[in-house]
C-alpha cells in the first residue's frame, strides 16, 4: 500500500471522472501548456489515482498531459461483484480510459499490480500505446517473495468487513500517521470492492510471465525501481529489463513507491526516456 506523504493537490491537478464504453473512472488529470504528448498512469493493488498525485504536475511541466485513474473497484470507482476483474479486463479498462483523454496513443506506465495490467494492455491493445514504462513490478507473479499473507487475505476478503482487515493490518506494522493520512488510509481501503481486491490479490500471485508477447509488440520500453523496493525480487526486475531490452533505472534510497516517496526523483529518471533527445 502506498502512504501519502501529504493530502494537499498541488494547484494544476484536477480531480474528475472519465466516461468510457466500460464505464466511469474516478481520476486527476493535469495539463501542459503546450503538450508534446500524454501519459497514462495506472495504480497498483491496494493503491489508487492519488498515489500520483504529487508527480502529476511535474510531468505537466515537462509538456506532457497526463491521467491517473483509479482501477475498476478501486477507492472511487465503483466495482460490481460479477465485473471482469481478469488482467484482460483491467487493460480493457486501461485502453478505454486512454481513448477518452486522448485521440493520438499515449505512453502507459504501470506501477507494482499497475504493471501487470500495463503488459496486459501493451500486448492486447498495442495501438494504443507510444511507449510502455513499468515501475517496481515484475514479469508475473510476485515469484520468490513470500506470498503467504496475500494467499490469507484472498481468502479472508469477502468474509470479513474490509475496516477490520485493514485496522489489523496497520496494527501488525505498528507505524504511526499523522491523523489525516491514517484516515485516507482507512477511507481508500474500505472503499475499494472486496471481488476487486481479491481478484488483484490472486493475480499477483498467480499472473502468468507474458514479457515475450511485450517484446513482439516492438514498444519502447522503460524499467525502474527503487533500490529498496521489497516486492517483486530486484533480480527478477532486472532479468525483465534485460529480456526487453532495457538497462533498469534505480532509484537510489527509494522503496516500492516512488511516486509518493519522491516524486521529483521519479520524474528526473523517467523523463529522458519520455522525451529522448533526436
């Protein structure tokens, strides 16, 4: 789970929804003045729009339009119990977003869970795409890291009221926010739809490696993670880059979330790809 480190929308950002074929997305857009492109951001699992939301206005002034949204069942997009929660529907739902913000392709990053539904889409929907730049995820499953309290969870959602998995949760790591952040916190898990969350549980432990199919669609490629992420194997992300091609960026004295931790870091790393010079 992502943890703000503050609540307050830089001016610039603008809190909207998106209507799609597959429905609507709650998001935060913000806008360059004079644009050379869009970008396409996509949460991880427990995560949403706003864990973007500092990076947002950092990407908008290096020219780029750009869209975060929350996912299907996700904080503030609503989720049914019977919706398509598969990895295909989640880049349906990516590709149906980025056709409603933009009528050129725009360039897709997805971060941890985000990025599993990234490679969906760049395999799926290629046409859609300018370039494809995964953040602190793998090329499946989260592999060697211990999957036991996820495989718990999956089965406990749905059976027991999210307050209570997620009052257990924070008490387990003992880590104390201030009080605003700690009722976000509690606000953006109780909200999400628990067949949601339980779905992108099991696809990360369970998503199958398609990194070959993400090579044959011939995108542009980026990588990156933090020196201290402790999700995916940082091996296992490097063995990703090597196979598409690509040398990782990391991101030094950073964890699993950079976007949050530091954003300016994450934007300086990652526009060279974005904007490579001719």
């Amino acid at each position: 789970m992502s943890t703000p480190r503050t609540l307050v929308v830089p001016e610039g950002v603008e809190s909207t929804r998106i209507d799609t074929p597959r429905g609507s997305f709650a998001a935060q857009t913000a806008r360059a003045t004079d644009p050379i492109g869009h970008v396409l951001l996509v949460p991880g699992w427990t995560g949403g729009k706003d864990d973007f939301t500092q990076l947002l206005p950092l990407l908008a002034q290096a020219g780029f339009d750009v869209t975060t949204y929350d996912q299907r069942g996700q904080y503030e997009t609503p989720g049914l119990p019977d919706d398509d929660f598969s990895l295909a529907g989640f880049a349906a739902d990516a590709a149906a977003v980025a056709a409603s913000v933009s009528d050129e392709a725009v360039h897709l990053l997805g971060h941890s869970f985000g990025g599993l539904v990234a490679q969906t889409a760049a395999i799926e929907h290629t046409d859609r795409w300018r370039s494809l730049s995964l953040l602190c995820t793998g090329p499946g499953a989260l592999g060697d890291s211990d999957v036991r309290p996820l495989a718990q969870l999956a089965a406990t959602l749905g059976k027991v009221p999210l307050v209570e998995i997620h009052r257990a949760t924070e008490a387990a790591k003992a880590v104390a926010h201030p009080p605003e952040i700690a009722e976000f916190l509690e606000r953006r898990f109780v909200a999400n739809s628990p067949a949601s969350l339980r779905a992108m549980t099991l696809h990360l432990i369970e998503a199958t490696d398609r990194v070959d199919e993400v090579v044959a669609t011939g995108l542009p490629v980026w990588v990156g993670y933090g020196e201290l992420d402790d999700a995916w194997p940082l091996v296992a992300q490097d063995e990703m880059a090597r196979r598409l091609g690509t040398t990782p960026v990391v991101l030094q004295g950073i964890g699993h979330s950079p976007a949050v931790e530091d954003p300016a870091a994450l934007a300086t790393a990652w526009l060279p790809f974005l904007t490579p010079r001719p």
